[in-house]
C-alpha cells in the first residue's frame, strides 16, 4: 500500500516541503522563545523520521537562527514563514511546524512541553494532554 507524501511551504509559497514518511510525534512548545517566534501562546510542531524530510522548492530562501541553547529555528526568508526546527547537534532531528503542512498532517498533539512559561494572556486548555513543566526530553521529565 503507498502512503500519500506529505507536503507543505511556507507563507509566500517560495519554499515548498515533501515529508517522506508519517510524522513520529507532534507536541505544543510553550516556551517564550516559540512565543515570540510565532506571536501566539504555544508552537504546534510534528517530530519526523530522520531523512524523510526533502526541500523540493526555494532551498536558497531557508534561513536559520542558531539561539545559545535549543534548536535551530528555520524560515523562509522572503516571508519570514516558520518551518521547522533542528537539533543543533543532530541534524537529522527535526520539528516540522504543523501549521506549514498542506491539509491533514495525520498526527494529533500529544502533550505539553515548557508550560512553566506558559503565556498569562491564554490559559492552557484542559485538554488530558501530559504537561512538562520544562523539556520533556529532559533527564527525569515527569508531566504535572
């Protein structure tokens, strides 16, 4: 049976996406520094399987900003569109933002990561999501 290729793009549609294989987990960030970089209470971002991701549009419009700590955030420099995130140690690790995906991305948030920052303005809905005070990947996470 063939699986249907994911695709997506940016604002602007100046780059465009293919995700080979489906999404292996998706989760909401609500540290500051997604706030800001999205302007809304929480980022909405999808794990995928390492290789499965191919820029088959506007390579060359992919900017990245490497923070001190944490992943790199990368965008469409046209637009300044919000892609995906990547784990500055291993490339392969990547967070697509589920709000570029075109249609269904075929996976559902399954928790709540860095709610200590949690913006005061949109309280967290009351969804059963696990919520992580910090990371969840981090050494001993353990949800509220």
């Amino acid at each position: 049976m063939l699986r249907a290729m994911l695709t997506g793009g940016c604002l602007c549609g100046g780059v465009r996406y293919e995700v080979s294989e489906p999404f292996v987990s998706a989760g909401y960030c609500h540290c500051t520094r997604c706030q800001r970089r999205t302007g809304t209470a929480a980022a909405a971002s999808g794990r995928i399987v390492p290789g499965s991701l191919r820029v088959v549009q506007g390579e060359e419009l992919i900017s990245c900003w490497q923070p001190e700590e944490g992943f790199a955030k990368c965008f469409c420099s046209a637009c300044g569109g919000a892609l995906w995130s990547r784990h500055p140690e291993d490339p392969d690790a990547i967070g697509i933002r589920l709000g570029t995906v075109d249609g269904d991305p075929g996976v559902r948030p399954e928790y709540r990561q860095f709610v200590a920052y949690a913006a005061p303005w949109e309280p967290i809905p009351d969804d059963g999501l696990p919520r992580y005070p910090e990371s969840r990947s981090a050494p001993n996470a353990r949800p509220l």
